[in-house]
C-alpha cells in the first residue's frame, strides 16, 4: 500500500479554494448544500449528456434519444430538458437562475423516484446571491465528474468527499457530527473486511461507511487495487442498511450513494432510539461513528427497552445505548465496529462500569483499539474503536468466507496513540501503512493464515486472557494491558553510562549553584536580600 492520505490531494484542494472563494458571507452549513447540489446536478447531467449523445448517433438503426428507458436500462439517471447542464449554463447569468436550478431539481426528482426528496430545492431564495450562484455554475461546468472515464475514476466521489471533510472542518463541532475521517472509516473497514451480507450504520451521516466497504470490495476483487467492474459486483454481494436522525444529512447520505450507484432504498430517516426503522434486522456487519456522549437521546422514555440487554443505558449519555442497540441488531456470526469517546473504556458512572462488565462477561469484546488524538474535525474528544463478535469460536467469518480461530475468554488491545502523523496544525491522518499494520495485527490474532503469525508488541499490542481484564476492574484501556515499548540498546556498557550521567548531574548542580548565588546577589542589590 501506498502512503497517500487525504491531505495528497489533486484538483480537489483547487476546487475547494475556488469554491470557497465564491461562498462569500454564507455560512457554510448552507452553502454546503448549494455546492454539493449543483456537483451532484452535474454528474448525473454528464452521464446523461454523453449517452444522449451516443444514441443520437444512433438514430438511424432506431434509438431514440428521448427515451428515458433507455437510459434508466444501464442505470443512468433521466435528466428531463430543463434540468440538462448546458441549459442552466446559458442562463448562469440572468437573475432567474436560482429558480431555474430549483425546477432543474425538482424535475429531475419527478422522473427519477429514487431520488424523490433528496435534493436541495431552495436555489430561488433571496439570501442566496444569484452572481455568485451563476459563477459557481461557470466554475462546475469546466469539470467532467460524469462521464464514462470520470465515472473509472470516481471523480465526483473524491471531490464530494474533500468538500464533505472540508465543510466539517470549516463548520467546526456543528457540521463535523455526521463526518467520520475517511482514514477512520478505511481503518474499520479493512479490520471489519465486509465481503459479503448485510452492512448496518444506525446513525449513517453522509454514508462514509457504506462507500468504503464497496470500494474496499472493489480494491481487493482482483488483489491489485483495480477490481475492473468489481463495483457492480460489490453492490450485489452487500445489501446496505442504514438510519439518520437530521434530515438534511440524509439526503446528503442518499446522495452520496446514489452518485456511485449504490441502492439507497433501505437509509432510513428518523431517531434510531425512538423509531428504529429496521426493528428486525440481524446484521452480518455493523460500522458506526455515533455521536460521543450525547445527553439529549431520551433514555428517559426508554427505560424498559428489550435493546437494553446487558443493562439500562443512563439517560445522560447515549454511549452503551448504542453499544447494545448495534449488539442487538447483530446476525448470530456478526461482527461490530464502532467509534467511541475514551471514557466508555473505563467509566463507571451511571452504571456504564455494570454494562461493559456483561458484554465483557458474555464474551462478546473482541478487539479494542486506542486511537491517536486529533483524527476528527468535530471534537477534541480522545476516541477508541470497539469490535464486538457474537460467536468467538472457531468458525467462518460474516458473510460465509475463510475460518477463524477460537477467540473465546481473550481479548485483543491495539495502543495506536503514536501513530499517524500531522498534516496540519490541528489535524492527524493514519495513512495506509498505519491503517494496515493495525488491521493486518487484528486479521493475525483472529487466525487469517494470510496476515501471517500475531504476537505481542510491547507498547502496541496484546491478547490478553478474561481473567487479567477482570484484575484491572473491566478497564478495556489499551494502555493497560499493552505495557511499555521495548527500548533499543545503545550498546553503552551501564557502568560507563552511569559515569557519564552521573558527571552531567554534577556539572548541572554545579550550574545551577552560580545561577542561584547571581539571582541571590540581584535580589540583595535590589534591597529584597535576607
């Protein structure tokens, strides 16, 4: 694997600057939505355009190019003709565009039913200056995002993904809350490895985890990063399943599906403590990032859930309701991984210490991982990754592929706190080498004859047996358990080591006595001597 991260972008860091440039005094919450509709009305347009073209072409042996069944057969969106891209760029400039890209969207969700109220339809209102909305126009309409070749290549896919990481960053807490970094979500990906069944995310955001695990089937389909049309085959050996509480963030989610051609039928809208939309789903896989500690959740009104198997979540903080709604909603051979604040490996408040003993009890902890600070835009928050598994024994893996080895009364701990480097001030990634050495450790463990023999690494990581987490009280902190990293020799005999360092504190002490006899002459000089 390469070490490319997210910051080793192209063209997309020149788009959003460009962008940027033309958001002006709106807040970027909306502006969010201006940008990534226009984005998404040209991919969908491109494909359209160059379809159309080709059926043109063909008029002659009967094609017509104004049959929407005609594209809708390779599964390309319809685009009716006030909603075609090179309509809307020659009226760019006249004060009705606004309205105009409002009919563009609303005609595009009448023909198309799956899209039927995903898109922003609020271009026509008065706040949203019609010249800056004109220019963005000309700046989209430079890119190809749809066509054939930009298609290979997801380039939408990578510039919605930069704008969706830079929105949350320039929103800060307020618009990071459905963003997970995408380093984050390739990590739980290739540690999950979803080949096959049924993925979940209850709390799904703008569906990161969804479109990592189809390009993760892509990306390993031929074992060399280029799966061919291993992305048709992705979709039809996974069926998605998803819930999200904000309304905006899920037609965000729906959007970003549908631009990689990923069935959205089953992301659900609403509150999944309240009104859990998939009430009878057994998941074979569940990728998570819930909000950390959220007080407002209701527990009140659901103090005797069935969800609540291993004990009543404290109403104050959502942290071990999601853990058991996720342990609810998994299949018999289903496996978890989920983001969670640090505190939720060790708090006893409330009764949390009471939850995590059962699920530890019950054996169903698998791996914790401790992760490295500054990974997320929306927080500050130390976080861990949690991997939960119904059945440890030996057996085959979710989704029916290679065996495990028996992994009952032991659970592994990963201290990832070191790793991933800064790419800026405030932000850390882990690039691919970091994702796969953390991955590759836990693929080891499990018994995957491919990821080689695991052992312990000082420092890192260690299998360690029930009774060893019951002496640390049910503390499931990597640090814990990982201890110290081995130190290198330096290959100085000790005696000779103790004479230097033992000459260097005699020459520090000895300075240090001059600076405290100059302080002292000053102080006296100054009339403060005793």
């Amino acid at each position: 694997m390469t070490g490319s991260t997210a910051a080793n972008v192209g063209y997309e860091a020149q788009l959003w600057q460009m962008a940027d440039a033309l958001r002006g005094s709106m807040d970027a919450a909306e502006y969010k939505h201006v940008c990534l509709g226009l984005l998404f009305l040209k991919y969908i347009s491109d494909a359209f355009e160059e379809k159309h073209a080709a059926l043109l072409a063909e008029q002659a042996q009967g094609a017509d190019p104004e049959d929407p069944d005609e594209y809708r057969a390779l599964s390309i969106f319809w685009v009716p003709p006030e909603a075609r891209w090179p309509h809307l760029k020659a009226q760019a400039r006249q004060s009705t565009i606004g309205q105009l890209v409002d009919d563009a969207m609303a005609g595009i969700e009448r023909d198309n039913p799956a899209l039927k109220g995903v898109l922003p339809k609020d271009y026509a209102r008065p706040a949203l200056d019609k010249q800056r909305l004109g220019q963005l126009i000309d700046m989209i309409s430079n890119i190809r995002v749809g066509d054939e070749a930009s298609r290979a290549k997801d380039v939408l896919g990578r510039v919605y993904e930069y704008f969706l990481s830079q929105f949350a960053s320039a929103e800060g807490k307020k618009g990071g809350e459905f963003y997970t970094p995408r380093c984050v979500v390739k990590l739980l990906v290739e540690m999950l490895e979803p080949y096959r069944g049924r993925v979940y995310d209850p709390c799904c955001g703008s569906s990161g985890m969804f479109v990592q695990s189809v390009e993760f089937i892509r990306a390993h389909a031929t074992g060399n990063g280029h799966g061919g049309n291993a992305g048709a085959k992705a979709r039809a050996d996974i069926s998605i399943y998803g819930q999200e509480s904000n309304y905006t963030t899920w037609r965000l989610a729906r959007m970003n599906l549908a631009i990689r051609g990923i069935d959205s039928g089953q992301i659900a809208q609403g509150d999944t403590f309240q009104n859990d939309r998939h009430p009878d789903l057994r998941a074979d896989f569940i990728l998570a990032n819930p909000p950390f500690n959220i007080s407002d959740w209701g527990g009140e009104r659901l103090r005797d859930d069935k969800r609540w198997h291993y004990g009543t979540p404290p109403p104050g903080n959502a942290n071990f309701a999601w853990v058991q709604h996720i342990v609810h909603h998994l299949a018999p051979a289903g496996v978890a991984g989920f983001v969670l604040a640090n505190g939720s490996m060790s708090s006893n408040q409330s009764g949390e210490g009471a939850i995590r003993r059962n699920l530890i009890e019950a054996d169903l902890v698998d791996c914790m991982v401790a992760l490295p600070g500054q990974l997320f835009y929306s927080t500050q928050i130390p976080a861990c990754l949690w991997f939960l598994a119904r059945d440890r024994r030996n057996g085959t893996r979710a989704g029916g592929a290679s065996r495990f080895r028996d992994r009952r009364g032991q659970v592994l701990f990963i201290d990832a706190r070191k790793l991933g480097p800064l790419v800026d001030r405030t932000h850390r990634e882990l690039p691919d080498e970091d994702i796969s050495r953390i991955a590759n450790t836990y693929h080891a463990w499990r018994g995957e004859k491919e990821a080689g023999e695991y052992a312990d690494v000082p420092g890192f990581c260690k299998s360690a047996q029930l009774d060893e987490v019951r002496k640390h009280g049910h503390v499931l902190t990597p640090g814990r358990y990982v201890g110290a990293e081995a130190q290198e020799d330096d290959g100085e005999p000790f005696e000779d080591k103790m004479k230097r360092l033992t000459a260097t504190l005699r020459a520090q002490q000895d300075e240090a006595a001059k600076l405290d006899a100059a302080i002292a002459a000053n102080l006296k000089e100054l009339g403060y001597g005793g």
